[in-house]
C-alpha cells in the first residue's frame, strides 16, 4: 500500500495503472501542476569571472587550431 502523492488515500502499488497516483484524475492533477511549473526547482544564478570568460577563450581557441 502507498500513499497517493496528490490526495493522500492510500492504495495498492502493484496493479495499479495509475500508481503511484490513486487514480487518472490525481495523475493529471499532478501533471498539470507539473506542466505549468508548479515543480521547478529554483536555480542560483552565477556571474562569470574573468577567469572563467578567460579559461573559456583559451579552451575555445585550443579547440580551434
């Protein structure tokens, strides 16, 4: 048995063709929120250094000649 990640009941895992969701509409409940984003993992952004644009150059020119 498990727990339906969307509403919580809890059901059979094996035979169950919707697991680990109780049912198509908490599937679809989930994708939903899914599909707008609702689940996207926040993200740090960094700044390049000069070091980093300068190691990227000479890679770059490396990778040229």
């Amino acid at each position: 048995m498990v727990k339906c990640p969307n509403c919580g009941i809890r059901n059979k895992y094996e035979g169950n063709e919707f697991r680990p969701f109780c049912s198509e509409r908490c599937k679809l409940l989930d994708f939903g929120v899914w599909a707008e984003g609702g689940y996207a993992v926040p993200a740090e952004s960094s700044k390049l250094t000069e070091e980093d644009i300068e190691l990227i150059e000479r890679v770059r020119q490396e990778r040229e000649n």
